[in-house]
C-alpha cells in the first residue's frame, strides 16, 4: 500500500544537482615498497646520470657511457611503468564496489514546516541538511513558544492540518477555517533572531512577524506561539549530539534527528496486517519512501545510490506518540500503532541506551555524496569488499 499519494506532487522551481563530492573507494592498498622504488627511480636516476656526464672527469670508455645512458632509460621505463600500474590499481579500486538493485523510489515527500503536512514532489534536490525543492526546503520553519521551546503535534496535534505550498518567493500555508497566509521566503533583516531550543540543544531561528503569530495562535486556540525559520548563516544542530549513532558530518536544523528517513512500501502492508485500523505513511512521515523490496529491508542496507546520491545508515527510527496522530483529523489517539509496534519491533536491549522503549520504524540515512533524486530512480545498495 501507498500511503503517500504522489498526485500531488511538485517539481517546478527544483534547484539542480549541486557538484558531487569524491567518491569513497575501497580495496587494498597499493604496495608501498614498490611505490617508493618507483618515485627513487624518477627523481636520483637521471641526476645520478647528469652529475656523471656534468663534472670534469676522465672520458669514459664508450661502453661505459652506453651504459649510464641505458641505466637512465631504465628508470624512465621504470618510472612509467610505475605510474601505470599506480592508475591501474585506482581503477581497481573504484571497481570494488558492487551496485545491487533493492527497490524504486515510490514517493519523495518534504515537510517544509515542523509537524505541518508534507509537500510532495516528483524531484528534490538532496543537500546535507536534507531534502530541498525550490524556495521549500525540510523543516526550515519551526512553531515555537515565546520562550523559545518548539511546538511540535506532539502538543498540537492539528499542527498536522496545516498545508504547506510555495508561490512567487513566499511560503503558502491554509488550513480549515483560516484564511491563506503568504510569508516572503527572505524574511526583512529587521526581524529579531529568536533562540530556540530543539530536543534540548540551542538553535536560532529568524521570527517571521506578528501576523504569522497571530494566525498560528487563533487556528489552534493555544497559547501565544511564533514562526521561526532557519536560515543557511545560521549554524544547525549536531546529529551527534541527538543521538550518538550519527556521524560528525550529519547536521540539521529543526528536524528531530538526522537528514533523511527512509520506509518502504512493504514496511507500511506488513504493519497494517496487524492493526484493526489502517494507518498510512503519513503517519511517519518519511523522506523517501522505496517499493519492491521486502518489509523492513531499509534496516539492512548500509549504503545506497539512488541516482547520483550516496546515503549512509546511521541507525533506525524510534516511534514515538506522533504517529498516533490521525493525518486527516488532527486528533491524538495515543495508542495506536505505537502499541502493536511495541508488540513486535523493539530494538536489541543491547541499544536501550539510545531507544530507550521506543519501537523502530524506518531507518535514518546520512548524506555522503549530494545530488538530485525523483520518483521512479532504482536503489542500489552499495557493496564494498
């Protein structure tokens, strides 16, 4: 089952693929012993040979000046063959790397306002702080309180009613009830820069005016609450500092983990095979979501391409009460799926100290190369050996 429908999908004002980074390799190393023979070769040989016909000396006999000639021919020969053999080990290396086909990609989905609806796209640009289309770009707005808290529909469940467009350089946001709110994607430099604090770490965010407050607060009858929104000069959250699996590279601004989740299509049918009501993938809310290939298999593939995009597993999902928020109601069940989750997808004891008593849904990928995917590119996992 397709949780996500992807009639919706945009890709107009799509950035391209930014360049790539270098790919990693694998393999053994290239002998050393050889490759300092080698560079002794090119560099002592032919001065050796110069210093011998530069200084006054005795004539040599011709046999033996036929012979230093032919020991710096040598080495020249030598020194090619050297760096032949060096390129001929470069390409073995990159050649040690196996790409198997484990599903498509069925969906590419970015919630651009934490805890709001998802905007789906047929394309998205992948950047190391996650996935970007346009002027929208993941979780760069942020519901907080006046004291600087985020606001997620872990509080505010009818967060989740909230749709999230992009128009002209402006954020578009309606929602039931409530008139369409337009906020310039450049905020004016005039507005104040709020500290925020995101699952306990510091994080600034630049505040969007009193009018986007005032909306926010009259359509969920709640305290006052602001909209911040992150801005690229600004420095993002550490993975690691969330949850220690994550790299040193991996970084975020609001998003409660890491840059990219990942489920698939038969994750989503197995887990409905076990509840009385059906719940979809937007109750999960992934980055990407994958087809054809068996249900939790994103736990295993450590790495993957999908078009020119390299991804690293950092670790899987813990599932907390948000996805017993009902996408289409706004209203907070508390129970399921997060109770049948717990009755068959707890993580090792071993890894409590990360988890804790969460159960696993989907898996977080880090960003090792960057680029360009869309609905319909092939996953391949990445074997190194």
């Amino acid at each position: 089952m397709r949780g996500q429908k992807s009639t919706n999908r945009r890709e107009e004002g799509c950035a391209a693929s930014q360049p790539a980074q270098k790919d990693r390799e694998g393999g053994r190393p290239f002998p050393q012993a050889l490759l300092r023979w080698c560079l002794h070769a090119a560099v002592f040989a032919p001065a050796m040979t110069a210093g011998f016909l530069r200084f006054p000396v005795p004539p040599l006999p011709r046999s033996r000046l036929a012979w230093l000639w032919a020991s710096a021919a040598a080495a020249a020969v030598v020194v090619s063959l050297g760096a032949a053999a060096a390129w001929q080990w470069r390409r073995g290396r990159r050649s040690r790397r196996q790409l198997v086909r484990v599903g498509t990609v069925s969906d590419v989905v970015l919630y651009p306002v934490k805890s709001c609806r998802g905007f789906p796209v047929e394309r998205a640009q992948v950047t190391p702080l996650g996935l970007r289309c346009g002027d929208l770009r993941d979780r760069f707005w942020l519901v907080i309180k006046e004291d600087g808290h985020m606001v997620t529909a872990r509080q505010e469940p009818r967060l989740v009613l909230i749709t999230v467009n992009s128009k002209n350089g402006h954020i578009v946001l309606t929602a039931p009830e409530m008139k369409e709110l337009t906020i310039p994607i450049n905020l004016p430099k005039k507005n104040s820069v709020k500290n925020c604090r995101v699952f306990g770490l510091d994080i600034e965010g630049r505040d969007c005016g009193d009018e986007v407050a005032h909306w926010f607060t009259n359509f969920l009858n709640s305290e006052p609450y602001r909209l911040v929104q992150f801005e690229t000069n600004m420095a993002p959250r550490k993975c690691e500092k969330i949850k220690t699996p994550f790299r040193a590279t991996d970084e975020v601004p609001y998003s409660d983990c890491g840059p990219l989740l990942i489920i698939s299509e038969a994750s989503m049918e197995d887990l409905n095979t076990r509840l009385e009501k059906k719940v979809d993938l937007r109750n999960f809310r992934p980055s990407i979501t994958v087809s054809g290939c068996g249900p939790y298999e994103e736990d295993t593939w450590d790495k993957i391409m999908i078009g020119d995009v390299e991804l690293k597993l950092v670790m899987q999902c813990g599932r907390c009460i948000l996805t017993t928020v009902d996408p289409d109601t706004g209203i907070i069940d508390r129970k399921e799926p997060l109770e049948t989750l717990k009755s068959y997808r707890m993580p090792d004891p071993a890894l409590n100290h990360i988890y804790k008593s969460a159960p696993l849904f989907g898996s977080f990928f880090g960003v090792d190369k960057i680029g360009t995917i869309q609905v319909g590119d092939p996953v391949y996992k990445i074997i190194e050996y």
